[in-house]
C-alpha cells in the first residue's frame, strides 16, 4: 500500500529505503542485543521445558522484553536523527511530521 508516494513497512512506519543512517558502532551494538535476547529465548525454552519455577520464568521474559525495548529505542534514535532529519533539511517537514506522530504512536504500544 503506498500513501502520499511513500510505502509502509508491515508496522505501519514509513519506509526510508534502508538502515543506511545506522552507523557501524551503532550497528553492532543492535546486533550484540540481538544476539543476546536469542540467547535468553533459548533459555526461556530451556526453562520451560525444565518446568522451571513461574516467578523465575517471568523474570526472564522481562528481561527479553527489556532487551527488545533497548533495542528499539536505538533503531527509534538513528531513524529519527537520520531519516527523519533528511526528510526535514529536503523541505519535507510534513512528511517529517507524518512519520515523527507514527513513531509516536508505535512507542506508546
């Protein structure tokens, strides 16, 4: 679906072509993250299958939920000071505006 000549990711966000405003350091930082939460999912398994204690599971699906949460925040961060900032200094600041609202409205989920 395309709205004013720009596509939607599956969320709902404005796609701006690529992750291409994510600089290295900050790339792999993400990466790390990411390979972390795998890791503690795996454990989330483990612990489940080991029928471990409720409380205990509980407390490591809120660190996965932490994890994800860090995670997004540094995406939110490079998108708005990357995209968002290109849309603003190409005299697109109602497109800017558009995308600053779903963002907005994505992080309040």
């Amino acid at each position: 679906m395309v709205h004013d000549t720009l596509a939607y990711t599956p969320r709902g966000v404005y796609n701006c072509g690529n992750m291409k405003h994510i600089n290295e350091g900050n790339k792999v930082k993400i990466i790390r993250r990411l390979k972390l939460i795998e890791g503690q999912v795996r454990g989330l398994q483990r612990l489940i299958d080991n029928d471990t204690y409720c409380i205990d599971v509980i407390t490591q699906t809120s660190a996965v939920k932490q994890g994800l949460s860090n995670v997004e925040d540094l995406l939110l961060e490079n998108h708005l000071s990357g995209c968002i900032l290109d849309q603003v200094k190409k005299g697109q600041s109602e497109k800017a505006k558009q995308e600053i609202l779903r963002v907005y409205q994505l992080k309040r989920k």
